[in-house]
C-alpha cells in the first residue's frame, strides 16, 4: 500500500483524488472546479475517498507549532539551496516532492517587508507596511514562489515540455525556472498587451515567446487546446502546486512580524489566484497553532478589469461576471479570471473586502510608492489606490495593521513611468475625474526628465527652480 505525502481536494465539490490522477487541465472532473492540495495534517483532510485504489493518507500527526518555528529559524544560517530558498525554507508545510531536498530554486523569497510611513501619516494610519515580493525574487514578481513549487513537480513527473498563457510575470517565472531544470518552455501572451521587461525575460531565459493576436483570456483558450493535444504541464495558476509556493510569503510574513498577525492583507486582482494561496498559508498557519487568527484578505481590481467586483455587485459573489478587460496595469487586464470561487472563499472566509481603482489612482499610488524609494509595478500599486477606498469607506480604521502586497519590481513596466512623469500617460478625461487634492498630488509627485545642454549654470538653475518645491515630509 502506498502512503500519500499529499491529496488533491475540490475547492468546489470536495472531492479529493490521487495526484497523479489529475487531468491535464487540472479541473475536476466531476464539476470543473479547481483543486487545493491538502495533507494528511490538513484541516480539510480527506481520509478515504482517494480514487487511486491502494493509496492511504497516513494517520494524521500535526506538525509541532514550536519545532517548525526553531527549524525554519535554524535554516536561515545554512548554505544549502534549499534552505536559502524563502519558500522551500518552509518545506515542511509543503510536502509535494519525493525528493524534497532537490527542488528547482533560484533562491526564491526572502523578499522584504517595508514601512511606507509617508501613506500611513496621509491615510492617518498608525501602522501601513509593503511585503515587497517584486524585490528579493528572482524574476522580480511573486510568481517565483509559485513557479520554484509547480516546475518542480513538472520535473519530477517527467515532463519535458511546461507551458503557460500570461500577462508577463508568470511567463517570465515559468522561463526562467524551465531554464534552470532544463525543460523547454513555451510561453502564450497577448501582442502588444504585456509590458517590456516581462517579454524580455521570456526571450532572456531561452522560452519559445509567442504573442498572439488577442487578450490574456484568449492565450488561456488556446493554451487549454494545446494541453489537451499534446503532453505538455500547464504553469498557469490553476495548477494547485503554484499556491503551495505562494502560500509561503504568508509564514514568512508572520515571522518578519516576530508572530503578529497584521488585520489586513491587500493584493492586487488579476486571475484571483494570489490572495486564496495567502489565504491558504494564513489558515493553515492558524490550524497548527502557529497564530491566533487569520487576516482580513481584500483585493483590488482595476475599475477596467473588474469582473471580481462586477460579480460581488450583481450577485453577492455567487456567479462570475467575465468583462473585456482594459487597464494599464497590464499585469491585471484579465476579464474571466480561473480562480474566481476560490478569491470569493478567501473573501468571505476572512472577511475581507474589494475595491475597484481608476487609471487615474493606480497612477497616483504607484508615484506615491515609488516617492517612497520603493517603488513598484502599475498593478502592485491598486493595493495602495484601493487601501485608500477602504479607509475612506470606513472598512479599515486608523489602529488596524495592514500590509499591502506589492507583487512586482517597478523596472517590469517602466515605460508606463516614464509616460507618467512625462504626463502623457493619462488622458484628459482620465484626469477630469481626479479631486483638487489629487491633481496637486500629481504636480508634486511627477518629475520629467528636463534635456539640457553641458553647461554647469544650466544645472545650478534648474536646481535652484527645484528648491522652490518642498520635499515631502
Ligand atoms: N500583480 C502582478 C504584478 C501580476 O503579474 C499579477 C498576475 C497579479 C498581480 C494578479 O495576481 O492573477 O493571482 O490575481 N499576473 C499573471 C501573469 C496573471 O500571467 O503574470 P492573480
């Protein structure tokens, strides 16, 4: 009889299965929801109903809440890859390998946690961080996390060919982890729809980059085709294995917060699978005994890109609402995201809100972070624009803790920066909406590059102009 390390459960009917048996599109069979992947410590175990006739979950033993926190602790001082790794430093609350000491890791995680005491005081909050995970990982986004998870899995069930459909940052994951484990990697992304650095990546780290003529949604269609075709492992987020990965940032949150657990985590929305796999760290986290309660997860869609919000209007959350999406934040253009019910779980579940952001206050916040010495890419910044809303709103009060989840480096997309110093990133109708406050927020925060001749004076000048503008305090 063979011991399972590991099961894959519906999020929707529950049912669990056998990994190995899981389709290519990793769907349920029975009703097309997606899968989580529960052990046998889980709370939501399942004990019996495998459908790999012989396969057992072991009896059930909780991994001790005081002997995780000493060995994660411990293995910050070792020189081995897979205790440098921010996420496979957690490796006991991701039990997915046989051979859980080789995973494929650039040394992922590890990302920093920064205060932004210049929108704490302006939004009168005691207490307003920034989980970074666009610096520290290596790609520069947080899909590393998840990437070092699921290609690892790929390439220990053999594989040769892995495969995503992306708006940049998994592709540039997918690309560069492929690389690293020597598998090939083909990478589908809407032309002309995904920012620069990302494509770069992708061609960088040896990916066949092919840019199709329609949006993010329709490179999910064509790549579920493909799958079902050809023996290819599918990287998108609908492979249960990448949550594992990105659940880890939330354990290494906690202990960068020496075991608080802040009130509120905010992330940006896209294809709603991030805030569910933090969801899934932070409640396993309370199962253990590990921490007290789990925050409130919200997360911000653009107002372009909102079939989230659109859904929770119409219908409380209970049917996807897909929309054409169109935003700036290119990360987030995603109209029909694949993980909707598990982000409206995650919600409820926590009591969490969502909020929906203009072009005009993703720009805003995104100078605003930036103005910080931080810095990020346009969809990081809806967390900022939509924390806003949530004070405002009343949902968020001035003594909560929040951590806002910046989920990409700023050079991932800086040519939308440099269009919104030079101030044509926005148009005049876009504007037209901003309050009197924001636009002068905009004045102060905008610096266009001036051209000048080689002349020292010609510098001293333009210092001198400078000076009249105070810097922020
Ligand atoms: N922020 C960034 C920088 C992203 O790249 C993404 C998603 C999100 C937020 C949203 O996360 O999809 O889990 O809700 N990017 C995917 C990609 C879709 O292909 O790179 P989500």
């Amino acid at each position: 009889m063979k011991v399972a390390s590991h099961q894959l459960r519906c999020t929707q009917c529950s049912a669990g299965i056998a990994p190995e048996t899981v389709a290519a599109d990793f769907r349920c069979p029975l009703c097309g929801g997606l899968y989580e992947v529960i052990y046998p410590w889980s709370s939501t175990a399942v004990q019996t109903s495998t459908r790999t006739p012989g396969t057992v979950m072991p009896d059930v033993r909780l991994p001790n809440a005081s002997a995780l926190r000493w060995l994660w602790q411990e293995r910050r001082t070792s020189t081995m890859a897979v205790d440098q790794s921010g996420v496979w430093r957690f490796r006991d609350l991701l039990p997915i390998l046989a051979n859980p000491e080789t995973p494929v890791t650039l040394r992922e995680g590890n990302t920093p946690l920064y205060d932004l005491p210049r929108s704490a005081k302006a939004l009168g909050l005691d207490f307003l961080l920034a989980k970074h995970q666009g610096i520290g990982n290596p790609t520069g986004s947080f899909k590393d996390t998840g990437m070092t998870a699921a290609l690892s899995v790929a390439l220990e069930r053999g594989f040769e060919w892995v495969a995503c459909a992306s708006t940049g940052n998994t592709s540039a994951a997918m690309a560069a982890y492929a690389a690293r484990a020597g598998l090939r990697s083909i990478v589908l992304i809407p032309e002309g729809k995904i920012a620069w650095g990302k494509l770069s990546q992708s061609m960088d780290y040896g990916a066949i980059t092919l840019q199709l003529r329609t949006d993010f949604d329709g490179c999910v269609r064509i790549l579920n085709e493909l799958i079902r075709r050809l023996p290819i492992y599918l990287l998108n987020s609908v492979n249960p294995y990448r949550a594992e990965g990105q659940k880890t940032p939330a354990f290494e949150l906690v202990e960068q917060l020496e075991a608080q657990v802040p009130e509120h985590i905010i992330v940006p929305g896209g294809n709603l699978a991030n805030g569910a796999a933090l969801g899934k760290g932070f409640r396993e986290m309370l199962h253990l005994g590990l921490i007290p309660r789990v925050p409130k997860i919200s997360v911000i869609q653009a107002e372009g890109a909102n079939p989230l919000i659109r859904s929770f209007m119409e219908n409380g959350g209970e049917t996807l609402i897909p929309v054409t999406a169109d935003t700036r934040a290119s990360a987030i253009r995603i109209g029909n995201p694949a993980s909707f019910r598990k982000a409206v779980q995650t919600i409820r579940s926590t009591g969490g809100w969502t909020a929906q952001v203009s072009e005009q206050e993703i720009a805003l916040a995104k100078a605003e972070i930036g103005a910080e010495g931080i810095g990020c890419e346009p969809a990081s910044a809806a967390t900022l624009a939509g924390l806003k809303k949530l004070v405002a709103s009343g949902h968020i009060t001035s003594e909560e803790r929040v951590v806002l989840i910046l989920t990409g480096h700023t050079l991932k997309d800086p040519e939308y920066t440099i269009d919104y110093h030079r101030g044509s990133l926005l148009r005049e109708d876009e504007l037209a909406s901003a309050t009197l406050a924001q636009l002068h927020l905009h004045a102060n925060l905008r610096k266009p590059p001036a051209v000048l001749d080689a002349d020292t004076d010609a510098v001293l000048r333009t210092m001198e102009s400078v000076l009249q503008t105070p810097i922020p305090a």
